[in-house]
C-alpha cells in the first residue's frame, strides 16, 4: 500500500491540470525517504528537542549553528518566524498523537511534529516551512485530515492546528470542511487512477 504524506497531499490538492499529473509522477518515482536529504528536518528536530527539554525560546538560535551555508537564509527566517510566534507564552511540551488516514489503496500519514500547551490549552500543530504562501484552501484540507485522523487519539478539548513558521501565524482548526472526507477521497481516487501509468 503506497503511503504519501501530508505535504504531498497537500501539494497535490493545489496544483490543476498537468503540474497536477506531474506532482503525482514525483511522488510515486521519488527515492525512498533519507534524512540526509530532508531539508527542514534539522529545524523540526531542533524545535521538538527544545520545547520536549523545556529549554528556553534562546537555544533556538542553536538550530542555526552549522549548517552549510545554502540552508542559513531560509532557517534563520524560520527561527526567526517561531521565535515571533513564541513570544510570551509559557509552553510545556506534551508528546502530540501520530495518525493515519487510509483510503482503497492510499495512506496519508499524519504526523504532526509539536504537542505544546499554553494558555491553558493543550495543541497539536503541524509546522508549514515552505516559503510558499499558505492558502485557506490547503489549511482547510489539513485541518480536515488531522481531524479525521486525530481525533479519537487526542483529549477533549485539544486543538489541532498548522502554524505557519516564516509568518508566525497559528491556525486552529473549526472542525471540519464541509464534504471533507468525500474531498480527501477524491483526491486519492484520482491519484490511485493516475499511479498505475506514471
């Protein structure tokens, strides 16, 4: 059973037309995941093990100490985006719910990198580090995917969101879209269609 990502659903979803065919055709033939050629993995990593080591909003410079020189821009504009976002809070580190969301042959994989308190709430945020600008379209559709699939392995009363690092803005989910699940099974029917012949 092929298993995609939240991201490459995602990035499916906003593409039309050919650029559409050709998203689907770089998932199916991409090589397999290594961590060496994950670009934003040392940024998610380093924010996890700052707030799961209850280390102060400081250290997070530390994520920026050697790096190769291609990567410095971009991660200093996502440290400097979570540090904006951080501010004030007082934040406890809670270990977030992993999911799945399974349709036919497809798995989307749910694995959102923070499980964070403050303000007396308990949330669950999925880290956006693209540069890309972040639509209400794409939030919506993950909000909906953490929804379907977190639900049931989280606590009342805990909200699930994306946080937009570089513009140090939280979305918390309403709930779901409406049609949500009948649009996410859309999306992968149409990717199930084309994988065969890519």
């Amino acid at each position: 059973m092929p298993s995609l990502s939240l991201t490459d659903l995602v990035d499916v979803f906003s593409k039309a037309g050919t650029p559409r065919v050709t998203k689907v055709r770089e998932i199916k033939n991409r090589e397999a995941y290594s961590p060496a050629t994950d670009y934003y993995r040392r940024f998610r990593e380093g924010v996890v093990e700052v707030h799961s080591l209850g280390r102060s909003k400081d250290s997070l410079g530390e994520i920026l100490q050697t790096l190769p020189a291609h990567k410095v821009e971009n991660y200093s504009e996502m440290v400097e985006g979570y540090r904006k976002w951080w501010g004030r809070k007082e934040i406890t580190w809670f270990n977030p719910p992993r999911g799945n969301y399974s349709y036919h042959n497809f798995t989307i994989s749910v694995n959102p990198e923070l499980g964070v308190e403050f303000d007396g709430r308990r949330h669950v945020i999925k880290l956006y580090t693209k540069a890309d600008t972040l639509a209400k379209n794409r939030v919506d559709l993950v909000h909906s995917i953490m929804e379907l699939s977190l639900s049931a392995l989280s606590l009342e009363g805990d909200r699930l969101c994306v946080l937009d690092v570089r513009n140090s803005k939280l979305f918390v989910s309403n709930g779901l879209m409406g049609n949500a699940q009948a649009i996410i099974d859309a999306e992968l029917a149409y990717i199930e269609a084309l994988w065969p012949s890519l």
